[in-house]
C-alpha cells in the first residue's frame, strides 16, 4: 500500500476507484471489498454491527480507515484485532494482505453473534484470519502488531493489549477527537509511549502508534 495522502476534498463520498488509487488495492481486493460491504450490509439488517447511516460511505469510512494502518508498519506480517466487532479494522486489513506471505490477522470478539458473521466473512472470502471468541486478554497471542477501532477509551484498550505488548507487539489504535484527553487519562495508570498520527479517512480522526505499555503512571 502506498504511503499516500488524502487528495483535496471532493463532493460525495470516497469511491471504489479513489480507494484504488489512495490504497494501490487491485483488482481482487476490490472485489472482496464490495463482497465484505454486502455481507455487511445484509447481516446488518438481523444484528447492531456498523451504523446503517455509515454504509454509504463505507469506501472512507470503514474502507480507507482500516486500510492506512498498513502503510504505517509496512513491513508486519501478524496483526491482532481486538474487540473487532464487524472486522474493523481487521478483516479489511486480511483483504489487503492475502498476498503477503506469512499475513495472518487475529480478529479477537467476545460476543458469539459477532463471530458467527465474521466466520461466514472468512470462509466466504477465503481470507487468511481467525476468530477468536474470546476476551482479547486471555489469548496467547504472539503478533507484530495490535489493533482496534472503538473498542474502548485508551485506559482500558492498553489494559486489554497488555500481553501483547510484552510480547513485542506495537500498537496502532484508532482514535476520534478525544484522543488527548484519553491519553492524559491513560497516563495514570499506564507507563507508555506514544505517537499522535492523523488520520488519512477524517481529519478529525487520529491513529496512535504505542510501542510500549506497563502499569503505573509515566515518570
């Protein structure tokens, strides 16, 4: 994926062949994306998984803002996605990465319904991920990279990523407009390190890179 930036704001939403030429996705990749945002939109309709009001958009606002977060570790191969409810940003990531050998994507969900949709993504896609039902605390999991998107505020997500920290894994979570206040929260009860990135999908958006994590308040 190129390391690009936003080009200057047009009218309407981002499109299929604007996300192509901000991402370098092919032709494949397209496909499996408008395949994922039909299933999303189809069980969508039976439980609570995106906000029906964001489908229309969903080329910059699911699409595009899981997708940068792999120009900014180009070079990881294992990622987890905690709390990833609809696959965000971790089934758009596996999409992007199926031609990586070695690109494996952990897609972490306590709540069994969200699972059984994200099963039917990965086997209809053929994706290279796995489910996991479970709390993203209690797996073994070794990865080069955590993730999450409105998993929780900041203070509790370095709580829930924790073991994969000290496992070696950065993190790159992202955020909406909030963020230093959730950081100056986090700071606390947390000794990290941590790296405020804009957002390619809204400018008020931000991505945070934490390359370590450990209790107690920052010295």
């Amino acid at each position: 994926m190129p390391d690009a930036t936003r080009p200057d704001p047009s009218p309407g939403p981002l499109t299929r062949s604007g996300f192509a030429a901000l991402t370098g996705a092919d032709d494949r990749a397209l496909e499996d994306l408008e395949a994922y945002r039909g299933l999303l939109e189809d069980w969508n309709q039976r439980m609570n998984l995106v906000g029906p009001a964001t489908l229309p958009d969903f080329w910059s606002r699911h699409a595009l803002d899981s997708a940068q977060l792999l120009a900014l570790e180009p070079a990881a191969l294992t990622w987890a996605d905690l709390g990833t409810g609809a696959g965000l940003p971790g089934v758009v990531l596996a999409i992007l990465g199926r031609n990586r050998p070695g690109f494996h994507v952990h897609l972490v969900e306590s709540m069994a319904k969200r699972c059984r949709f994200l099963e039917a993504v990965v086997d209809q896609l053929g994706l290279p991920a796995s489910v996991h039902n479970a709390r993203a605390e209690a797996l073994d999991l070794t990865v080069d990279i955590v993730t999450s998107r409105a998993c929780a505020p900041l203070v509790r997500l370095l709580g829930y990523a924790r073991p994969y920290f000290r496992r070696g894994a950065t993190g790159l979570f992202l955020k909406g407009q909030d963020v230093v206040a959730e950081i100056e929260e986090a700071t606390r009860s947390w000794d990290f390190e941590v790296e405020i990135l804009p957002s390619l999908s809204d400018d008020r958006g931000r991505i945070l890179r934490i390359r370590s994590s450990g209790r107690g308040p920052r010295r």
